[in-house]
C-alpha cells in the first residue's frame, strides 16, 4: 500500500493548469519570468481590475521622492507591472499589459466624452444603452462601470494626491471588483490635461505608427510614382512607334500612286506610238496602191 503514494505528484499538473485560470496562489516566485505561460485571450473584469491597481501603484511610487536604492538598473516600468499582476492572479505579459491599458485609455476616452455631451443633447445614457445602441454611437461596447469608476479613480487621484491621502497599496482587486453591485456611476470628467498627461504612452505609440503609415505611404507614394513614369515612358515609346508605322505606310502609298502614273504614262506613250504606227502604215499601203494602179 506504500507503493501507491508516489504517483500523486503527475495529478499536480492539472491542478496547475486549473490555477492559472482561476486561482493565483501557486504562484509563489513571480520574479522568475523565463517560464511564465501567458494566458490569451479576453481580459476578464478582475484582470483588468488589477491591471488598473498595478498602474495606479506604479504611477504612485514612481511619483514619489526616491527614498531608497533603485530596484534594477534595467528595469523597465511595464515589466514590474506585469510583476504585479502575476503576484494578484493576473497572468498577462508586459506587453498584453500595455496594450490593453492603451485600449482601456482610449475606450475611457471616449466614453466620458459621449457622457459629457449626452445630458446636453438629451441623448441616454452609455449605461442604459446595450451592446447594439453603443455600437450604432461607435462607442466601447464592453466598459463596465467599476472598470470605468477605477480609470476614473486613477486619473483624478494622480493630480489630487497632494491634496488627499495616498491610498492604501494593499488594497486587492477584490476590493474594487466589490464596486460591481453599484449603480451605474455618475462621473465627473477629470481635468483635460490630466486625461491627455495620463494617455503620454497611448499618444506616443499612436505617433510612432502614424509615423510608420507615413513612411508607408511615402513608400507607396515613391512606388506609384515610378510606375506611373515607367507607364509615360511606355506609352510614349508606343505613341513614337505608331507614328514611325504611319509614316512608313505613306511613303509606301506615294510610291504605290508614283508607280500607278508612271505605268498611265507608259500605256499612254504606247497606244500613241502605236496610232501612229498604224497611220503611218495606212498610208504606206494606200500609196503602194496608188502606183499599181497608175501602171495598169
């Protein structure tokens, strides 16, 4: 019966695999990334929870006076949020983490300004619309309100720190999913600049790739024009070649009508001579019968 025991840990791997769905506890050295297995797919509400917590922390302690030694030298700031999330069950690379923070932005974004001109045009509210009347707005159809109060929360606080106490960093993500029983929030649009200082990074990577379309369309634009000149060139080379063939086949109908009145001439000159041949004869006969008879 002892023999039995040992075959228990294979079952683990499963477990695992079960965990890195839905519970992080087995991640105990989120420090050691080599191996890290990255979840895809749709963020769920909880992970995007704590991505905003992470961000929140990070824009916080980056804000603070640098009191103690810096953590690595090459440290970047994306991967000590994904450190951050993998610690809270949130199992997204650093650049899953990026990319999506970019999406939560401009979906914010866009939210809070059909919020603010809602109530002046009397249209309804982002809340009370479904998934097909936010799509006909062209708005974010998926924002939740605790996703959108925690942007909002984030945004607010980091121009207000000074001004309120800085908030707990041990507050979960839990603790903010809690916020999905409220009513839907009514939420104030934070100050212009801080919305447009906040999105830097968004405005940064949609400047790099309108700066690769420009080159793109440079490269296009240097494409068609090479080929457009390549085209003139042909088709003038067609148009010199066809009035090289309708020349050609003037001088060839010139020498067709010269040979034409050069054989009139000819036939002309020959019935002549042979008129006056035939005359000539007449009168040679008539004369030849003239003097036979004169000597009879």
């Amino acid at each position: 019966m002892s023999n039995p025991l040992p075959p228990p840990p294979p079952p683990s791997l499963p477990s695992t695999s079960h965990h890195h769905h839905h519970q992080p506890p087995y991640i105990t050295t989120p420090t050691t990334s080599t191996n890290r297995e990255y979840r895809k797919g749709n963020w769920t509400i909880q992970e995007t929870l704590t991505l905003i917590t992470a961000k929140r922390i990070d824009d916080e302690r980056r804000a603070r006076p640098s009191t103690s030694p810096p953590s690595k030298p090459g440290e970047l700031r994306w991967k000590w949020i994904e450190n951050y999330c993998w610690d809270h069950g949130c199992f997204r690379s650093q650049n899953q983490c990026n990319d999506k923070w970019d999406n939560l932005l401009r979906d914010y974004k866009k939210v809070r300004q059909y919020q603010s001109s809602s109530s002046s045009q009397q249209s309804p509210s982002y809340w009370s619309m479904d998934r097909h009347q936010r799509k006909l707005h062209n708005l974010p159809t998926t924002m939740s309100p605790e996703v959108f109060e925690a942007l909002n929360d984030v945004l607010q606080r980091k121009y207000t720190t000074h001004q309120q106490q800085p908030p707990s960093v041990s507050q979960s993500p839990e603790q903010l999913a809690g916020k999905t029983d409220r009513q839907a929030p009514e939420i104030e649009a934070p100050v212009t600049i801080s919305e447009e200082t906040d999105s830097s990074e968004t405005e940064s990577s949609e400047n790099l790739d309108s700066e690769t379309k420009r080159k793109k369309v440079r490269k296009i634009g240097s494409s068609i024009m090479r080929s457009a000149s390549v085209l003139a060139r042909t088709l003038k080379s067609c148009e010199e070649n066809k009035e090289k063939r309708h020349q050609q086949v003037m001088e060839l109908e010139h020498r067709r009508l010269r040979i034409e009145e050069t054989q009139n001439e000819v036939n002309h000159k020959g019935m002549t001579d042979l008129v006056a041949a035939t005359t000539n004869l007449s009168g040679a006969i008539q004369s030849l019968i003239a003097n036979h008879c004169d000597k009879s």
